[in-house]
C-alpha cells in the first residue's frame, strides 16, 4: 500500500477538503440506564457497575456508569452541508479513545465532531479515501469527559451501502 | 491466566501489585449472528456489512463480518475487568488490521508492558489485543489505567 502523490487523479476534491475542521451540529444525548443496559448486554459485559444501582454506588463511582465503547451508540450529527462521500462501502480502520470521566446514567453528553484529515491509499480493494475524525463528548458540567478519534476506510464503487456517509 | 475473576474479587487491585510482564486474564469471545444484530442496535450502527450476506460480499468480504467497535467493547471489557472498581481507564487505542466473522472464537489477551508514578498517581499501560481462531492477532491495540497505590492511602 502507499500514499498517493498528490497528483490530479485524487478523489480528495476541494469540496471534500473544505469538510476538513468543519463541527458538525451538535446533538445532546441524556444517558438513559436501559440504553447503557442493553449496551452492556450487546457487548457481553457482566460488570455490575452498568446495571446494578446499589453496587455502584457504593463504589469510587458513586452511582451507575456506561462501558467505555458505549460513546458508539451516541452518533454525532451532519455537518452544516452534505458531505460528498466519494465511495460505495465503508471499514472502520480503529479508534483511540482519551477520557477525562466516565459517562454516567443521568449524564447529558453534547457530541461534535470534526475531520481533522483526509488521505488516500491503493490497495487490494483499489483507492481508499481515509478520514480521521475527532469526537469530543462534553457533559452538562461542560467538561470534556472523552474523546474519540476515528479512521473510517471508503472504497469501491457502486450503490452506497446503507449508513455509508453517517460515519 | 485464563480464569476471570469476578469484579468484586478484583475490587482492591492496587498498583503495587501490578508488574511488567503481568498477563491479564483472557477473555474468550463466541460472537454469532444474533450478538451482532444486538450490537448493531445497541450502538446505532446499522451498517449492512454487519447482518446483510448480499451487501458484505458487494463490499468484498466472504460473509457479514463483525463490527470494529463491538472488538473495541470487548477489549475494554478486558481492561476494565482486570482492573476493578477502583482502577480508571484512561486511554484505549484498538485498530482493525483484520476483519473477523461471527463463528470464530476470538480471545482477548492483554500484558503489563510499563508501570510509572506520576504526579503520584499510579500509570500502567497495557499491550492488548484479539487473537483469531488461528491464533493470529487480528485487532492490536494499546491501554492505559490508573490504580490507587498504597502509598497515597
């Protein structure tokens, strides 16, 4: 795989570099227990500190918390103009998370997120448009309790796959 | 190193006790379809690689693969267990260098690879990763707690 030169072939239109530092709309998400609940059962995660009240409390956590991953389920929202997404199918290439607090049932999270680069690479699958982009959850206190940043992969062409774009 | 403990086992895990080299219980994972339709519901991901044969072979793969992120929970599951209560989660890096499919058994491995004070809080990072039915390391990554020491109480 190498990084294309930066040549007039590119799929990195200017319209798609002006995405690059743009927040997208706010949204504000109350952390309600039965959704950090079902969560924590999707994943397969007995930990009482997710579901049970009373054990949580009293722990160091004084109450109910949500796993780490459970900032997945809260997806931020557009961006102000629709973002030109040049291909069909999407890879989550990773994620590195940085938290100041956990989230906690009761919590209100606001989420922005913002491209910080676009990059493309070839490989097996062809050109592959790369975005990094970085989510920051803010709680009703306006700490910065995480954030997340992100490599999505698109690539190939062809009818886009439901959610691709969302991501 | 294969036996998980309980939570409240591990509820006084301090950083004295913690050492360069220390494996983490493993945690062993036997995803199939139906966990990825809860996890896609559960996070809102509603990609159609991860439940629809005909979009996942459109997009290049042999059959529905597993979400990333339901890698990345299971990892954290991994890092938070081992740690307790008491411990926080600070940083959690996870990269998908290869896909996986339900069916597999998949387990979850994780080491101790540094331990450091500062500004008296205990700092322990951590080498974690998912292993495939093969053995092969499908899904690297890295952690970082804190763990109350001795010292500080």
């Amino acid at each position: 795989m190498t990084t294309s030169p930066s040549s007039g072939d590119t799929v990195i239109s200017e319209k798609l570099r002006s995405f690059i530092g743009l927040e997208s709309i706010a949204v504000m998400y109350e952390i309600e227990r039965h959704a950090v609940q079902r969560f924590a059962c999707a994943i397969g995660d007995t930990n009482p500190l997710y579901t049970d009240r009373e054990f949580a409390q009293a722990t160091s956590y004084g109450g109910v918390i949500a796993p780490p991953t459970f900032l997945r389920s809260l997806l931020p929202g557009d961006y102000p103009k629709l973002y030109p997404e040049p291909f069909a199918h999407i890879l989550d290439g990773g994620s590195k998370y940085r938290y100041n607090e956990p989230v906690r049932v009761g919590d209100r999270i606001t989420v922005v997120r913002k491209i910080s680069d676009l990059f493309e690479k070839h490989g097996r699958m062809g050109t592959m448009l790369f975005k990094i982009s970085e989510i920051n959850y803010t709680n009703q206190e306006s700490r910065l309790v995480a954030v997340q940043t992100t490599t999505t992969i698109t690539y190939g062409m062809g009818e886009k796959d439901s959610g691709v774009g969302d991501h | 190193m294969a036996i998980t403990k309980s939570v409240s086992e591990l509820i006084s895990l301090m950083f004295e006790d913690v050492a360069i080299g220390d494996e983490l219980p493993e945690i062993v994972k036997k995803p199939d379809t139906r966990q990825l339709v809860m996890y896609a519901g559960a996070s809102q991901d509603f990609v159609a690689i991860h439940y629809d044969q005909n979009v996942a072979q459109e997009a290049g793969h042999p059959k529905v693969i597993i979400h990333g992120a339901l890698k990345s929970a299971w990892l954290g599951q991994l890092v938070t267990t081992w740690m307790g209560v008491n411990g926080r989660l600070l940083e959690l890096d996870v990269s998908y260098r290869a896909i996986d499919f339900p069916g597999e058994t998949l387990t979850c491995i994780g080491k101790v690879i540094d331990t450091r004070i500062e500004d008296g809080v205990g700092l322990v990072e951590l080498e974690i990763g998912l292993n495939n039915s093969e053995g092969a390391s499908s899904t690297p990554g890295r952690a970082l707690v804190s763990l109350p020491t001795r010292a500080a109480n």
